[in-house]
C-alpha cells in the first residue's frame, strides 16, 4: 500500500514537474533574459525529469521491498517538504531579473605627440670681403765700402776628448735549481720475488703455493733519493776603466783681410693696398628649428553593464490542479477574470483552453509565473482559496 501511494505521488509530480517545466516563464522585470539561457535552463530540468523517472522505474522494480516510508521516498526524490494532504505543487522556471548600469571607461588613453616647429630665418645686407688687404714691399738695397782689419780666424777654445770605458770578460757558477729530495720507482734484488695473482684473484709464491700470510708483498717498490744541485755557467762582464774625458787648449788665430763692409743699410719700404668689398644679401637664423610636445586628453565612452539580481532557479509553487479544484472554485476564477478584463467566454467551471488563455494574458500582463494557476494568480483575483 505504501509503494502504491509513493508510486501516485511519483507520477503525479512527475506529471506536474513536466507541466511545468514546458511553460514559458516571462515577468515584466526580466525582458533581458535570453531565449539561449531559458533553453539552456529547460535543459537542465528536463534532465532532472529523467532522473526522476529512473527513480519511478526503481521503486516499481522493487515493489517487494516497503523498507522505507511514503514521506522519506518522496523527500528523496526531491519533492515539495513539508506538503499537507490536499495541496498541489508545480515546479517553476524562475526568469532571471536583471539590472542594467552605466559605466564611464576609457575609449583612448593620454597621449603625448612631438610637433616639429621650423627653424625660421630672415634675408639682411652684408658686407663681405672679396679681396684680402696687401702689402707691397720696395726694397731698398746697401751701399758698402771697403776696409782692412784683424779678423779672427780661430778663436781660443777647450778641445774635450772622450776616452771610453775598459771592460773585461770572465766566466761564473749560476744556480739553476738547488738540491733536493723526490721519490722514485724502484726494483727489488730479486725482480718481483715471483708473486702473482692467479685466475681466482689470490696471490701465489714462486712456487706456484697460495700465500696465507696477512702481509702480502704487492711488487710496488719507492726509493727515496737526493737531487744534488745544478749549476750553469755563464760568462759576463766587469768594468776595468771607467769612461773619462782629457780637454786640450788650442790657441786663437788671426788673419789680416781686405773686405766690404755695408756704408748704407738696406731698408724695405711698404705700401698698403686695401681690401675690396662688396654688399650681398644672406639668409640669417632668427630661431632654430624645435619640438614641442602636445598632450592629446584620454577619451571616455560609456557602457552597459547588466547584473542578476535574483531568479534564474527551479522552485516548487503550490498551484490548483484537478486534484485540489471544483467547479465552484473555477467558476470564481473565470468571473475574477472577466471581472478584470480578460474574457474566458463563459463561467461554466470547466477549465478549459479559453480560460486557459485568459488566464496567460492575465499573467503576463500582471508579471506572474506563466501557464499554472498559482497561489499568486489566485491572490492577485482576488479568489479566495485555503
């Protein structure tokens, strides 16, 4: 009996979840939800509708076994908590309620630009030399007479005379390394004595007899010995007499000539020529060519920014279905309609596809959940309901 009802209230959630998960969900709040993530969100709960029909097909499977009861299979199936006996339930698509802001950003940064400014200039008159300022030189020449005298031919000097040094060779003893003491290979009296290693690694005597001993000879013999010195001859040289200077007086000579001798000095005369100009017009640097940086301002652009505020979930609604409606009760919510504009043809207490559509209108135009006739719509009539 107890799976019988849990098997019921499976098919009828079941019933109630596709139902509502069919239903398109709009508010007046939320026209900025896309049909890609509403798609994307009837996606998801058609795939929690298979999972609740693989648990369907289970508890059937297993209608031998009443180990658990009916509230503890439909809390695991993820049903309504705390349902009282007589309420309906419809889970619904939630649309998600947006906000939009603005926002200042940058469209183009600072910049910074070198603007090249040209070097300005301005034509003058100037003179400028065509031809240097000469000199022209006159010469004047001398005049001479003619005397006898005593002319010096030779006057009293200091003859020096260097005497270079003496050197003489001789022979010497030149360390090149001094003596010392090494370590060097070195043979026994005997050879090796006859000791060798056999194939199975140990030592042998001359003999061929396998050597006990703890000491063993290894055939490695070192000499310690003395280096003496050793020497180079070399040759060098010595000074015998040191360079000197012996100094000599020759005596001045004189000679009796007959010459000319200037009467009249010559002289040089000059004559200035001056220089030539001549009036040209030349281009003249008023100011040098220079940069200058120019700072064009960053630009701003404004932007959209959309934010969820809240929806985009499943919920469960409790809603009156033809489990928990009567006539009387449909009747009520057919005249609050027509009552408020949306016509359903007649109040017969059928809910039929007319009032089905006014209902919709009704909702849609009032930012209700869609399709189902919620506790909400209910409240929004004005029908009263327990």
């Amino acid at each position: 009996m107890i799976y019988k009802r849990a098997l019921l209230a499976a098919v009828g959630t079941m019933a109630l979840f596709v139902a509502a998960c069919e239903t398109t969900q709009t508010t007046s709040s939320s026209a900025s939800t896309s049909n890609a993530d509403l798609q994307a969100q009837l996606d998801a709960a058609r795939s929690e509708n298979a999972n609740l029909s693989s648990q369907l097909s289970a508890l059937q499977s297993q209608n031998n076994s009443s180990v658990s009861s009916g509230d503890n299979i439909a809390l695991a199936a993820g049903y309504p908590p705390d349902a009282r006996p007589g309420q309906c339930f419809s889970r619904v698509l939630i649309p998600e309620l947006t906000e939009t802001t603005t926002e200042q950003v940058i469209d183009q940064p600072e910049t910074t630009e070198l603007k090249i400014v040209p070097a300005e200039y301005e034509f003058v008159q100037e003179q400028i030399l065509i031809k240097e300022a000469t000199t022209k030189y006159h010469v004047i020449p001398a005049t001479y007479k003619t005397v006898t005298e005593q002319v010096l031919v030779q006057p009293e000097m200091t003859i020096s005379k260097v005497i270079p040094a003496v050197y003489e060779e001789y022979e010497e003893q030149v360390l090149v390394r001094p003596a010392f003491t090494t370590w060097k290979p070195g043979a026994g009296l005997i050879g090796d004595g006859g000791y060798h290693r056999g194939d199975d690694g140990r030592l042998y005597g001359p003999n061929n007899e396998l050597v006990q001993t703890i000491i063993q000879p290894t055939g490695e013999i070192l000499c310690k010995v003395e280096v003496p010195p050793k020497y180079k001859t070399v040759t060098r040289k010595r000074l015998v007499t040191a360079e000197h200077t012996e100094e000599t007086l020759v005596e001045a000579k004189y000679e009796t000539v007959t010459r000319q001798v200037i009467d009249t000095a010559p002289r040089v005369e000059e004559e200035t020529i001056p220089a030539e100009y001549t009036s040209v017009q030349v281009r003249k640097l008023v100011s040098p060519a220079r940069t200058e940086t120019i700072t064009i301002p960053a630009t701003y652009k404004t932007i959209e920014k959309v934010k969820i505020v809240s929806g985009g979930n499943l919920e469960w609604r409790e809603v009156i279905c033809d489990t928990n409606s009567t006539p009387e009760l449909i009747a009520q919510v057919q005249a609050a309609l027509d009552a408020k504009g949306y016509s359903t043809g007649r109040s017969d207490g059928v809910f039929g596809m007319s009032t089905l559509h006014a209902m919709e209108r009704f909702q849609r135009d009032n930012g209700l959940i869609v399709g189902q006739l919620t506790m909400e719509t209910m409240d929004a009539l004005g029908v009263p309901h327990s």
